[in-house]
C-alpha cells in the first residue's frame, strides 16, 4: 500500500481481542488526589478499552517485561487489575500519580493538566515501554507494538504538483486525530476539512522534481492506514490563550471512516463509540474533567472521579465533548 513493509512483528496482531473477554459491571470509581481529575478521565477511557483491557487483565505484558525500573505498561496493567475486577467501590490511582513525572516530566501533582496532553504523553511512554530492548527499528516496525497496532494508524500526504500532475506521497504514524472545530459544527464536518486539499502557492511552492522547478501545488491527507481505535481530539482550547471553544459539536455512536482514507471507495469502516472525556469551565488552565464510558456489559456510565453513575446513550452524545474514542 505504498508503505515500507515491517522487518519485524513485534505482536502478533491476531492475538489482539477487540470484543471483552469477560462481560461484567462496571469497575471502580478513582479518588481525586488534588487536581486529578484530568488523570482520573484520561485512565478511564482506557480501562474501558476493550482490546488493550484484555490484553492488561491478562498480565501477559508483566510475565515477560524486562525493564529495570520504570514502565508505563506494567503500571497500566496493575491500574487496570485493580479497577476493572471492584465494582461498587472507588480506589486511589497511586500506582499512576506516583510516576505522574516519568511520564511526562513538567507533569506536577496538584496542579491540573490537560486531559489530551496526559492521554498522549500516557500512550507514548507506553509505546516506548514496548519498543524497549527493540533499538534501530524501521517505522513500520516500531508500528508493531501492541500500543501502536491499537491506538495507531498512518496518515497519507500526497502533493500533486498541477502543472505536470506528478503525486509524492509521504506517510507518517499517529495515534489520534486532532481536528479543527472552529469552521465546524459535527465531527462528520471537522473529517470532512481534516481531508480537504489545501493549495501551496506563493512562498509555499513546491519543488516539484518532475519539472523540476518551483510549481504550484495541491497537498491532501488522508488516513492511509486506520487504526483498531479511533482518537479523536476536538481542538476546544486557543493554542496561546487557552481559552475553552464552548461550541457544541455534533458526534455520532457510529461513525464511518471509509471517506476520509486514501481508498474512499469501498465497504463502510464502521466505529462504534466507547468513551467520550468531558471538560466543563472556560479554559484549559481551569475547569473540571470527568468521562462517559460503555462498560463490557454494554451499558454505559458516567465516570466522574469516585462517582459511577449509569446513563443512557442520549445523554452521552449531548456533551460538549473534548476527546471521542471509538473502538471498529
């Protein structure tokens, strides 16, 4: 598909189960240990995930982790044996706050982060937690990881130079998708912008190797490669001022990707919604963030520090959402 073929598999992807292994109540509620809010969502939305649920209840990873030291999936595989299996109750998440700077070392306890910044730096130093021992892999290798092979896709970007309509194509991994809602009333529409071909001309001419001159130019993403786990951040905060984007923005319980990759044509990608994370308040320095999550008995609850709360899907798809996950 245009891609360099991996030189190693570092997980087998058959042994990934996207359905729960074990159908249950939902899990426990999390304390808030000063200001973790942000950390307490962020957690919850990927307890509730189904594959990457099943592959930490069944402590694979910590039979064979080698690491001297810290590693971000054996504390997400302790976090998640001791949430999923008690429900009713609610526990302090130590086992995370404690390494809350390995994670991301400008991360402060007591001080209240952004929720999409802690769910990235989370999930790379989970990814890295995998590729450790694994030195001087190719990309498409480091793409094998049990992290990536959920969480990650790869994007297309194709340059069509138009005067010779020569195409290069570059690929890069990502494992979520930012999207721009100030044009943007639905997640369908903000998709829709995301693959909009956007003209460079002028000082962003492109050195097109065909004509070999400076030409004018057509540059397109599209995802190239869709991921088990879909993403999706809503930009709510300005990026100098931090100031929150309070408008609402529509999103459905399924959603099809097929339009947005680079072979539009074809069956339906359908992905069903599993996680919504919640910021209420009117920046990101401040506010409050709690989560909306369907549990593996396929009801859905509202998630809000200790609280567990059951809640019907209407009441899921009206929120001014700040992170969307959905599962294929």
């Amino acid at each position: 598909e245009g891609m360099a073929p991996p030189q190693r598999i570092l997980f087998p992807p058959e042994k990934i189960c996207m359905a729960w292994q074990q159908r249950q109540r939902p899990g426990a509620g999390l304390h808030n240990l000063g200001n973790t809010c942000f950390l307490n969502s962020v957690l919850q939305c990927l307890t509730y995930t189904p594959p990457l649920a099943n592959y930490l209840l069944s402590r694979e990873h910590s039979r064979s982790c080698r690491q001297i030291g810290f590693c971000m999936m054996c504390v997400m595989e302790a976090h998640v044996n001791k949430v999923l299996p008690f429900s009713a109750s609610a526990i302090q998440p130590w086992t995370v706050v404690r390494v809350l700077t390995r994670i991301g070392e400008h991360f402060r306890h007591g001080t209240q982060e952004d929720a999409h910044e802690f769910l990235r730096y989370t999930v790379d130093a989970m990814q890295r937690a995998c590729l450790s021992g694994s030195s001087n892999l190719d990309i498409s290798s480091q793409a094998t990881t049990i992290v990536h092979q959920i969480f990650g896709g790869f994007l297309r970007s194709r340059v069509t130079c138009l005067s010779c309509k020569a195409a290069s194509d570059s690929y890069e991994a990502f494992l979520d998708v930012p999207l721009d809602i100030k044009a943007a009333s639905s997640v369908t529409a903000a998709l829709e912008d995301f693959v909009k071909p956007e003209q460079l001309d002028g000082d962003n001419c492109f050195k097109c190797s065909k004509c070999d001159k400076m030409a004018v130019a057509s540059k397109r993403f599209t995802i190239h490669r869709v991921p088990r786990v879909l993403t999706v951040c809503l930009k709510r905060f300005e990026d100098f001022t931090g100031r929150k984007i309070s408008k609402v923005v529509e999103y459905p319980e399924y959603l099809d990707l097929r339009p947005y990759t680079s072979q539009a044509a074809g069956e339906p990608l359908l992905y069903a919604l599993y996680a919504v994370l919640v910021h209420s308040g009117d920046s990101c320095h401040a506010g409050h963030y709690f989560c909306y999550t369907k549990a593996s008995n396929g009801l859905w609850y509202k998630m809000d520090d200790t609280s567990v709360d059951g809640c019907g899907i209407d009441t899921v798809l009206r929120q001014q959402a700040y992170l969307l996950f959905y599962v294929r």
